[in-house]
C-alpha cells in the first residue's frame, strides 16, 4: 500500500531495528528506508538477516544486517557500534526483537517465565541504554509492545508482564531522557497482525473466526498499519508525542461483552427516567 507520507521525512537518518529480519521489524524498516533512513537490522539468524537486507536494497535502500541477540550487553553494543561505523551515526532505534508462546501459567517453567522478561523487557533496556550515548541530540526509540496486559490474558503471564514492563520503561525513559536530552520514546501495541509469527503462534483460523462473528471491530490488520504508526511516532509528525504507547488494532483492546441488548437499554433507561420524574423532590432515588 503507498504511504500518506512524503518520501524524504527520515532523509539522511539512521535507525536500527531489532528483529528487523522478519515481520512487524522487517516492515518498519522497509518503510523507514523507503522514507529516506539509513537502515541496520538486528537479529539471531543470519540467514533471515541476509535475506531481509538482500530485500531492503532491492527497494534501493541503504541497509546492513548485524546478527546479535539483544539478551546480551556485549551484542547489544557490538550491533550499535557497527551500525556507528557504516553510517556515521544513530537516530532511531526501533525494538521489535521478542519472543512468546502460549502455555498455561501452571506449566510455564520459571526459567521458560525468564526467557520471555529477557527478551521482551531486559533486551529493550540494554538496547536503549547502550544507544543513549548516541541519541543524545533528539534521538527516538520506538518500543513494540502489545494490549495483553491491559486487563489479563490466558496463557500468557510471562509475555504480559513483559510488556507491561515495556510500557513502563517508555513512559520512564522518556521522562528522564526527554528532560535531559529531548529524546521522545514512545510505543506500539499491535492488534493481531496477519502474516507473522506471532499470529501464527498465538490464534488459530477457528479463534480468529468466531471474534469476527462476535464483532465488527475485530480484523487482522497489516504489518503495513504499523509501520505507518512507526513513521508518524519517528518523524517530526509525531514531535509532540513523548512516553505514549499507541495502540494500532482497529479498536479490539476496547473490547467488552455486551451485558444489556439496545432494546432493553432502551427500556430500562425510559423506566428510570419516569420513575425519577415521578419521584417528590427530595426522596433519593435509591429508595423509590
Ligand atoms: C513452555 C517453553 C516453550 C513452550 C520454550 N519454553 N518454549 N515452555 N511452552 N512452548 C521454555 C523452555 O522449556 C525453557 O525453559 C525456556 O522457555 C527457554 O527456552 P529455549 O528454547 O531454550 O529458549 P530460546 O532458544 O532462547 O528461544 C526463545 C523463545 C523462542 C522465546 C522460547 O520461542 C523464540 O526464540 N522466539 C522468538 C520468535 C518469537 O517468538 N516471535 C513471536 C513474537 S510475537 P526450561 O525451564 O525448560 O529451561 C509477540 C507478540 C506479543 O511477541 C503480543 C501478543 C499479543
């Protein structure tokens, strides 16, 4: 799909992107680059990063693979100072690398419970704090994060309180480091998106079915649709937003079962509303 935006608002800015190789990472990149950055991706598997930058220049963007897993400090700042070396700086730094799988909290191992705060929350940690030296002249961090741990969600403790710590370290960041160094850190929780893994590791065809019956609302959205958030949260169209975690899902957090149908809202609503008309002045209406 084209993009709203113009085609030089990241012009002459770089940004890296863990788990850039695959899905939701390797599609900010390419949007980031088709607007005029300088990419470098990040990830465990050279052969998807291979792919991923053979793709990236193919669309005549300036793109480099740099494997690392952001579970280790010395990775982290291996990948940055790579990223330093080919392109002279850093400007954006987008962390989309995370893991998950479903499993009921009963059989999740705490080491299995660690793996996922590792990744998720620890690996966006030390990816910050390791650019922080370079982000100092207004630089932006983009934190992916997700809507589960708005309420609660089956099956996924440990992804939860991953995120939700995501979300805190967004809002405490940009509150030191925007005060300090004008840096906006902001992030994204996205709905379910088709074609990745997490979708495919997350809802079945069956799930996904049934929540389309129950609602309107609820449609998988495109790896494009966060992207897009990605562009306006890192370009000057997102200039006044700081500490935010926008939430791109067509409106499916909001979900809530209908408890009452219009009609019998309708009803009560009118039933009351006489009754309290009716009421002597002066009679609370809990005792009529
Ligand atoms: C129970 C599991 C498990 C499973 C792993 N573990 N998979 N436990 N059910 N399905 C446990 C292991 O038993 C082990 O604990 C611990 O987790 C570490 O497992 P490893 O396989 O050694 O870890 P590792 O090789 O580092 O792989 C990490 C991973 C893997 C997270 C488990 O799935 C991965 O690399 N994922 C990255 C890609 C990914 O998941 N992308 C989806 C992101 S989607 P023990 O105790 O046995 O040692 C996403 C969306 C979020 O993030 C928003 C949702 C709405």
């Amino acid at each position: 799909m084209e993009s709203p935006f113009k085609g030089d608002i990241l012009k002459g800015k770089v940004s890296l992107l863990t788990g850039g190789g695959s899905g939701i990472g390797y599609e900010i990149a390419a949007e980031l680059g088709k607007h005029g950055s300088f990419i470098a991706i990040m990830g465990r598997r050279i052969h998807v990063l291979d792919s991923a930058v053979s793709a990236l220049q193919s669309l005549g963007i300036q793109a480099i693979g740099v494997e690392g897993d952001v579970r280790k400090k010395e990775d982290a700042a291996r990948v940055i100072d790579a990223t330093v070396k080919q392109f002279g700086k850093l400007d954006i730094l987008v962390n989309a690398a995370a893991g998950n799988f479903l499993v009921p909290s009963e059989d999740l191992s705490p080491n299995g419970f660690r793996t996922v705060i590792d990744i998720d929350a620890v690996g966006t940690f030390t990816m910050c704090h390791e650019a922080l030296p370079y982000l100092k002249n207004g630089g932006v961090i983009i934190n992916i994060s997700a809507t589960l741990h708005y309420t609660a969600s089956w099956y996924q403790v440990h992804v939860s309180a991953a995120k939700a710590a995501v979300d805190s370290l967004t809002r405490s960041l940009a509150l030191e480091w925007g005060t300090d160094y004008g840096i906006r850190v902001n992030g994204i929780a996205p709905g379910p998106i088709e074609d990745t893994t997490g979708v495919a590791k997350l809802i079945t065809k069956e799930v996904t079915l049934k929540r389309q019956k129950d609602s309107a609302q609820y449609r998988m959205g495109k790896k494009w649709d966060i992207a897009m958030a990605a562009l306006y949260l890192a370009s000057d169209a997102g200039n006044y937003v700081n500490g935010m975690t926008m939430v791109v899902d067509g409106g499916i957090w909001l979900n809530s079962p209908r408890h009452m149908s219009k009609e019998e809202v309708k009803q009560l609503s009118k039933t009351v509303e006489k009754r309290s008309r009716d009421a002597p002045v002066g009679v609370p209406k809990s005792n009529l």
